[in-house]
C-alpha cells in the first residue's frame, strides 16, 4: 500500500516516513506542493492514500485536494494543519480533505485515521486475504498457513517479504511484471538495484519453501510472475 506524503517539516515528515514505514506502508516523501503535484501527474494510480500539510512551498495542501477533486480522482486525502477553527476545517473539507487532523496530534491517531480512510475506499482491500491454506492478516502482518481445521504455522516475514506476499495474494492468477513490483513496491527515486526484485523474491521463495508452499509463486519466464491458486 503506497502513501503520497507531503509535509515541508523535515522532523516531522521524518517522524511520520518512519511511522508508516514500520507498519508496511510505502512512503514517497516530497517537501513541496509542485513535487507532489509532478508525482500526481505522473502516475496517480500507484497511491493509495494522500496525507498533506496544508501550508507548503509550491501548491497548498489544499489546492492538490482540488486538483485530486477537479479531475475526479477519489484518492482519499487526509489534511494535517495547525489551523483549528471551524471556518479553516470547513475550507479543508469543502476542497475535498477526508480528514482532517489537527497538529499537534499522536502517531498512533494519525495511523487509525488512515485506517478509517482505507475502509472507506472504494478500492478498499480487506484486512484478510485468504487462498486456499495461505491466510495474510494485513493489520497484524502475519502469515498462516493452515494444516487442517485445528492446525496451523505462522510464516515468520521480513517487512518486504511481507509487502510482495501481500501484492501477489491481492492479485491472485495475473502475471506481474519486474516494473510492476518495482513501482509498486519501492519508493520513487529510491534508485533500488536492478535485480533487486529477483532477489527479494529469492528470498520470499526460500521462506515459503520452507513450509512447502514455494510453488504458489511462479516465474513466467520474459514475462513476470503469478500467485497461483490452489
């Protein structure tokens, strides 16, 4: 799940890279509207979620809201400001803000508040993802695999591991290619190596193999790779 996030606070925006880092999210950080803008514009479909300052250098928080609003993008955006009066949270939401979080606020509300946005996405995922024996708990971030009614193994995953299981099971049977993973898992201008995604499939593969279940992802030789159902 990818996150667009633009705060002009390197502390803050640090602070909150690291927070949705740790529960899995990935996180493109820009420091200015116009960047946010140009990330917009050149591929809106990798976002899931927006989370703007409103104050930035460039385009306001608010004007990529109605930018999002304008050319009918429903890209939940939630509006994190020091404006607290009324009028200012009416402006925000009237641009097309989801939410709107007022500063100073915990790390622990910013996440339940994106995970309400989620819920009411239209292109919400459930928090369970099942096929066949395999279990993905999305909010825990575990790994089941199921050996009858009354047995079960938790599949112990890295961060990553975790990420391209996630992105596979969410699309059971369709060929992903390298650029598919790629985009969709690491961070723009992150500059990752160029078998990078092999690797880390290496080392998916080696996990799942040692719970038998390495063959559910298969390599579709020049083209890609596919979760397969069982």
């Amino acid at each position: 799940m990818r996150i667009l996030l633009v705060e002009d606070e390197p502390d803050l925006g640090k602070a909150i890279k690291r927070t949705l880092t740790q529960e899995a999210y990935v996180v493109d950080w820009v420091q200015s509207g116009d960047e946010a803008l140009a990330y917009l514009e050149h591929d809106l479909s990798l976002y899931t979620l927006g989370v703007f300052d409103w104050m930035l250098p460039g385009q306001s928080g608010i004007e990529l809201c109605q930018w999002l609003r304008t050319h009918r993008h429903a890209l939940p955006v939630l509006i994190l400001t020091a404006k607290d009066q009324i009028e200012d949270r009416i402006i925000g939401l009237d641009a097309g803000a989801d939410d709107y979080p007022v500063k100073p606020f915990s790390m622990a509300e910013l996440l339940a508040r994106l995970r309400a946005l989620r819920r009411r996405s239209p292109d919400f995922k459930p928090a369970k993802i099942q096929i066949g024996s395999l279990t993905l708990d999305c909010d825990c971030r575990i790994a089941i695999l199921h050996h009858g009614e009354a047995s079960e193994r938790l599949i112990e995953l890295t961060q990553k591991e975790f990420q391209l299981l996630q992105y596979f099971m969410e699309h059971p049977d369709q060929i992903l290619t390298r650029d598919q993973v790629l985009n969709q898992l690491w961070e723009i201008g992150s500059d990752p190596n160029s078998n990078v995604v092999a690797a880390q499939m290496r080392l998916l593969r080696r996990k799942l193999g040692q719970f038998d279940c390495a063959h559910l992802i298969e390599t579709v030789y020049g083209m890609g790779y596919r979760f397969k159902t069982e």
